[in-house]
C-alpha cells in the first residue's frame, strides 16, 4: 500500500467526507499512473462506441438538495441522439457542440470510484455521490473501463472535475463514457447529470 493510503487507513483515524473524496481519488489516480505512466495515451475511437446513440434514460443524484436543472428522465434530454464517428460526434442537445477528430483516453476504475471522484459531492459537509443514488446499472464494485473523448477543436461534453482532471493526467479532456454490460452507454453530462445511451443505428 502507497505510504500515503497506509496514513489514511491508520486505525482510529476518524474521516471525514472531504477526505473520503481524496481517498477514493488516490486510488483511481494511482491505478491510472501505474498502468499509464502517469501519461494519457490517446487513441482512436474505440468500434463499440461508433454509431448513432439515442438518450434512453436521465440520472441525477437522488440525494442532491440543489435545484438540479435536469430532473431524472427530463423530457428535453429523452430521445435526443448522440452520434459518435471516428471523424466527429454531434448531437441534438441543448448543449450541442461539434467535437472534430476525436480521440479517447482509456482508464481503469470501478463503477463506485467513478461516480464519487467526478461528480459533484451532496450536503454540508460534502459526501460524495454514490451508484445507488443515481440509479446506475453497475454494481460498486464493478470494474469499468472510462472513455475520455480529446476534440480537435470542439469539446464533447462537460469538461472534467479536478479530481478526475488529475486522474486521467491532462485538463483538455471532455466527459467520459463507459460501456454497460447491456451494451448500453452510460455518458457523463451536463449539470452533474449521466446519461444512458442505447443504439440506434
């Protein structure tokens, strides 16, 4: 265990929220250095990503008390499409952007850590989100493979918080995107939102 990790599991330490954030944190991002080099390898579109993406379902964070401005399966995000290419991804959201030769950073994690370490905490003091209060269709402890998408130019998606920022290495990358067993897409966006993507073409 990294000395760093053995301090904070040391018995009798009492933790709190904040620090239960940069725990979850270290681990992802030490996964991601050790594997990676501490360097983002970009590459292309992964073939299970390709194609035309229809949004299925809406999640937020259950235990949010902020007014979110997406409510769960919000009727402006239902059956707007994503289109995911090797040359480009466009969509028909709200918050459309062309992304042009897109590239993906891969990164190891699990289903728990990726929800805490990138999206926004709840409460005072701040928790950290968890799958069950979104409705994630992932248990905690699955292992998952994130996709971050690099434009040149453009941006897909809502650009990453720091702590995800310093997981994958670099601050120019957009949202991530994770491949559910269903084959589904669970997509990161906007306002602290995931969406569930399912293939349309």
């Amino acid at each position: 265990m990294k000395p760093i990790l053995r301090r904070m599991f040391r018995p009798g330490r009492r933790r709190s929220p904040a620090s239960f954030c940069t725990l979850l944190f270290l681990a992802a991002s030490i996964g991601f250095a050790n594997s990676q080099d501490g360097k983002v390898e970009l590459a292309n579109i992964p073939l299970a990503l390709v194609g035309t993406w229809k949004i299925e379902s809406v999640l937020v964070d259950l235990g949010s008390s902020r007014r979110l401005l997406y409510q769960r399966d919000d009727p402006r995000l239902l059956s707007k499409q994503i289109m995911i290419g090797s040359l480009k991804i466009v969509s028909d959201t709200l918050e459309a952007r062309e992304c042009l030769m897109p590239k993906a950073a891969a990164w190891k994690t699990t289903a728990s850590s990726l929800v805490a370490t990138t999206l926004a905490p709840h409460g005072v003091p701040g928790f950290p989100p968890t799958v069950k209060d979104y409705g994630l269709p992932l248990a905690p402890d699955a292992q998952v493979d994130a996709y971050s998408v690099k434009c040149n130019p453009g941006r897909f998606g809502p650009a990453p918080l720091g702590t995800a920022r310093a997981a994958i290495g670099s601050r120019d990358l957009g949202t991530w995107i994770v491949i559910l067993p269903s084959g589904d897409l669970a997509v990161r966006w906007y306002d602290q939102t995931i969406l569930l993507l399912r293939r349309s073409q």
